[in-house]
C-alpha cells in the first residue's frame, strides 16, 4: 500500500473536498461529459458483466458509465457529490427509459455495506478525490469477492495531465494533495489495489479531443469545465492572459490537425480489477 506523508496527514479534506465541489458544481460539466460518452461505452464492453449486475458508479458525473451499464441491463447506483450533476445524469436516464437509483455520495465515505456490488467503476471522477487511497479502500470495500472495479483514469503524460500541470504552474493546488493522475499510472494501481486483486487489466487507450479550434476549445472548458473556470476566476486580466497563453502552448504540443481546428488524442488508462 501506499505510505501516507506528514503533509498528507496534516491536510483537511474535507476543507478541500469543499473547495473541490464548488469547482466541479461550477460551469456546467454535463456539456464536457457528454462528450465523453464513448469511454463509459468502452469501459463496459472491457468489463463484460452478466444481464442484472449489480452496479455502482463512483464520482458518476452527469452519468456517463451509468448509462453505458444500465443500457447492458445492469442494476446500477450512480453516485457524485455535485447533486446538480446527478440531476443531469437522472434527465439523461429518464429520456432513455432507464431505471436508476441516484444517490448523493462522498466516494472516500460510500453509504454501502460491505461487498455490496458485484461491480464498482468510475471514469474520470474517482481520480480527483483528495485523499486517494481512501478512496481505492472504498471501492474495494464495497465490491464483493470476484466482483469488478473498472476505472478510466487520465495518464500523468496524458493531454489532460499536462492540462492540470498548467493549472497548477498558474494556481497552486492544495498542499498534500497529490495529482489526480496517479491513478493513471500503473504502478500507484498496483501500489493501491494490489494486495486485493486476482487480476488487474491496465489497457493504454485514447480518446480524441475534436474542436473547431484550439480558442474554441479554451474558451469552452473556461466557461463549462469547474477546474479551468475557477484557474481563471481567481486570476487578475493579466494572470488570466498568461493562462489562456499556457493552455494554448499545451494544446500545441498535442494537436495532429493542420487545419486550424483542434484533434488531440488524451491518453487514458482503462482499467478492470478482479477482487480476490
């Protein structure tokens, strides 16, 4: 397991989870995680449940794993923290007919009993907890012996990684809270979950990033993505145009289109536990 530092020990998540809800209850995340629905897609075929798993989304988002699993006919519990997210997330399931249980949870506190599920996933929503291996406890608590845990996580050398890195060069994170992109990272998963795994698949995938233009893309996530828009709201004009500047040299690092649009391949790792 992971060792835990002084400064870890000496961090108030929940001050930082505090902080961290406003960002992610800020801008309007459900027009990012629409976008993003091929991954939950993705991560449920990797899985490969039987018809009437019982299913938990942790960090759910407006839903995006959520809805993969339940179209598969899975019994699924989505859950977040940003309750306006899991509105949008229940909109999304009642224009499709599904039947969904949403439910407002802390994903280092589940509400569940132990070995509760026959699977536990999360794309892009687990990572960003404070404390992470409270985390990585909890979803092994509460998935049962043989179940699943499924995760897609942004790689540390990944677009987003890099994006965040630029965040964090502009507007300094908390002080012991280590990147969300450890959990990106094959060896931290290891570290994490190892002692509790049969198995652990860790599979190198992309998703592309499609906009008309790297300014449409800053301009976007400024307005939409809770993390980008609260960098630019604590800034001053000038701060901001240094930002705004930054992003567009991170994005130049990674664009393949020549036509003046924006195609960046982001790095992520899907990734499927097998609990022993």
């Amino acid at each position: 397991m992971n060792t835990v530092t002084e400064i870890e020990r000496a961090t108030d998540y929940d001050a930082v989870k505090a902080k961290q809800n406003a960002a992610w209850a800020s801008g309007d995340y459900a027009k990012i995680g629409v976008t993003l629905q091929i991954v939950g897609e993705g991560l449920a075929e990797a899985m490969d449940l039987t018809t009437d798993a019982k299913v938990l989304d942790v960090a759910a988002g407006n839903g995006n794993a959520t809805l993969a699993f339940a179209r598969r006919w899975c019994e699924v519990t989505s859950t977040d923290y940003v309750d306006a997210l899991l509105a949008r997330g229940r909109g999304r399931a009642e224009a499709e007919g599904l039947e969904i249980r949403f439910q407002i949870a802390d994903a280092e506190k589940l509400p569940f009993e132990d070995a509760a599920f026959d699977a536990v996933v999360s794309t892009f929503g687990v990572m960003f907890t404070p404390n992470q291996q409270q985390a990585a406890n909890e979803l092994l608590r509460v998935c049962r012996r043989g179940g699943k845990i499924g995760l897609a996580n942004w790689t540390p050398d990944s677009f987003i990684g890099q994006l965040f890195k630029t965040l964090g060069r502009h507007v300094a994170p908390p002080a012991g809270v280590k990147s969300p992109a450890l959990w990106g990272s094959q060896d931290w998963i290891e570290e994490a979950f190892g002692d509790h795994a049969a198995a652990i698949a860790f599979t190198p995938r992309d998703f592309v990033f499609r906009y008309r233009s790297p300014a449409h893309f800053v301009a976007f996530f400024r307005t939409f993505y809770g993390p980008v828009h609260k960098a630019f709201l604590a800034l001053e004009p000038a701060a901001q145009a240094a930002l705004d500047a930054d992003l567009h040299r991170t994005i130049a690092e990674f664009n393949t289109a020549n036509d003046g649009t924006m195609r960046v391949p982001a790095k992520y790792a899907e990734i499927v536990i097998t609990k022993c």
